[in-house]
C-alpha cells in the first residue's frame, strides 16, 4: 500500500507550489485565528487558485460554528474538512464534504472507542496531546500507543520529520502522514528543501514496499 502525504499549515503560494512540485497528496489550510499557520479567506483562495490538478485541499477547523464554516465553504473550494476540536460527530457533519476527525492521544482516553463514534468519517488523524493546544505543537506521542483496531484509515501526524518518516511509515503503516512544523523554516513558513528530503524519503520507501511485494 502506497502511504499518502498531507502537508499542513500551509500560508504561501510558494510553500503549497513546492509541496505539490515534490509530489504531495494533500494540503492543509489552518481556519483557527488563534494558530500561527492560520490563513484567511483570501490567503486560501490566492493558494487553492495557484495549486494543479490533483492536489487536494484540505480545510482545518477547530470548535468553530456552521456558520464560519459555511463561510468558508462558499468563498475557497475546499475538498475535505478536518475538525481538530471538541467537535460531535453531529457537528462534523452536514457539510457536503468527506471529513477528518483529529484525535489527540490523551492518557486514560480510549481512542478506539472515541473513534468508533465517528462513523462518517473520512479517516481519523491521530496527534500528540498537549494540554490547551489543540494540534500542530510539534511534538511526537508513542506510537506504540495506537490502537489496532481503528476502523478508519489512520493518518499520523505530530513530530513528523525528514529523520523519523520511514521509521513512521514502517512502525505504525498509516494510510498517510501529516506534517507540518517538521518542514518548516519558521512556524507557519515552510522550507523547500526540507519539503523536498520529507517527500522524497516517503515516496522512496514507498518505491522499495512495492518492489518487494513482486
């Protein structure tokens, strides 16, 4: 199974050109004011209008109301909605969109079964816990910790870097990883090069899975 990639945070025309250049699944547009990788409405419409063909966008949201959501919806093309709150499965849903529901792996919480609510999801994404701090901190969990009985396509994120890629993608055999601050250059400023060495080190080893399954 090939792995898929999402780079999330994404602020620039350039950063998202690069992404997709060196061969990205997916990119992540932030609609939380309160994170340093957020964009507004005209940020992500200049960014989406700028990416080819085959390059999803995905559209991050936490706690925020329909309406802002809505909003947004109607003003940038997004392709796939991503709630990394407190959001209810009655709340992720109803938007005309796949979704994503981020999950943080806090102890005594049991993921599985917190998971298992959400049955529309699209897939669940799973992100180190750090309390007040609803996503994109840049630190790993224990991925030993990942139940094995997820019913929906894992995708991993949280301290993802060029150096720990293959090893994620080995350990845990997610559907996709989802980096951000591992490529960065600054928070909220990606790095060409380090975009480049991520990708490349996953399509790699997904080059060498698939010569051994001949």
């Amino acid at each position: 199974m090939r792995i898929r990639t999402k780079i999330c945070g994404i602020t620039r025309i350039e950063d998202a050109l690069s992404a997709a250049q060196s061969g990205v699944d997916a990119i992540g547009l932030v609609f939380y004011e309160k994170s340093p990788r957020a964009v507004n409405i005209v940020q992500a419409q200049a960014i989406v209008a700028a990416l080819p063909p085959f390059v999803s966008t995905v559209g991050l949201f936490v706690n925020a109301t329909r309406e802002v959501i809505n909003t947004v919806l109607a003003e940038v093309p997004l392709d796939i909605l991503q709630f990394h709150g407190d959001e209810t499965p009655e709340q992720c849903e109803g938007f005309s969109r796949p979704y994503i529901r981020a999950l943080r792996m806090q102890p005594g919480v049991d993921i599985a079964q917190k998971a298992a609510q959400y049955t529309c999801a699209q897939a669940v994404l799973l992100d180190a816990w750090v309390p007040g701090v609803p996503g994109g901190t840049g630190e790993r969990f224990d991925w030993q910790q990942i139940p094995t009985d997820l019913a929906k396509p894992l995708i991993l994120a949280g301290g993802l870097n060029v150096d720990n890629a293959v090893q994620a993608m080995r350990q845990v055999q997610p559907w996709a990883l989802d980096v951000s601050g591992g490529v960065e250059s600054s928070r909220g400023i990606k790095d060409a090069d380090k975009i480049r060495k991520f990708l490349y080190a996953v399509q790699l080893e997904n080059a060498q899975r698939c010569d051994g399954m001949k």
